[in-house]
C-alpha cells in the first residue's frame, strides 16, 4: 500500500493540479470577459477532477495536492446542477 504524500508521483496527477490552478485563476475572467471567460475555466475545472480521478483509481496516486485538485469538479457540477435545477 502506497503512503500519502503531499506532491504527486505520476503525470496524471501533476496534470490535475496545473488544470485546477488554471480553473482558479480563470474562474475570476468570469467578471471581465462575461460568461465567454467562464467556459475555459470549467473546461479546466472539469478536467482537472476527471484527471484527477483517473490518476487515484487507475495509478493509485495518493496526493494530497490531487485530492484538492478534485474540487474544482465539485464546483463545476453544483454550477451545472443548479443551472439545470433551478433555470432562470
């Protein structure tokens, strides 16, 4: 069994944090470039957790950093969730 560590081992788990910190600094284009800044942010978003995911189940990466990097999906589908839930 692989120990936790704080930065990642694999290619996929570096991946998964550069594309969370990108959604991170996108997510705030939002409010310059109106709602055409939000799409690459939760393109990002969304493939920084699915990355992330691959890289815990297939590659058994156990990273902290990884984990975190998982929430920007979270944020992207209680978005998604709530725009199809409750429309304007």
């Amino acid at each position: 069994m692989k120990s936790i560590s704080f930065k990642p081992s694999t290619k996929l788990g570096w991946w998964s944090i550069g594309l969370a910190a990108a959604y991170f600094v996108l997510m705030p284009m939002w409010s310059f470039f109106g709602s055409l800044g939000a799409y690459p942010a939760f393109l990002c978003g969304l493939a920084a957790g699915i990355i992330g995911l691959i890289a815990v189940i297939k590659q058994h990466e156990r990273s902290v950093l990884v984990y975190l990097a998982m929430i920007p999906l979270l944020f992207v589908a209680i978005f998604i969730l709530g725009e199809f839930l409750i429309p304007h």
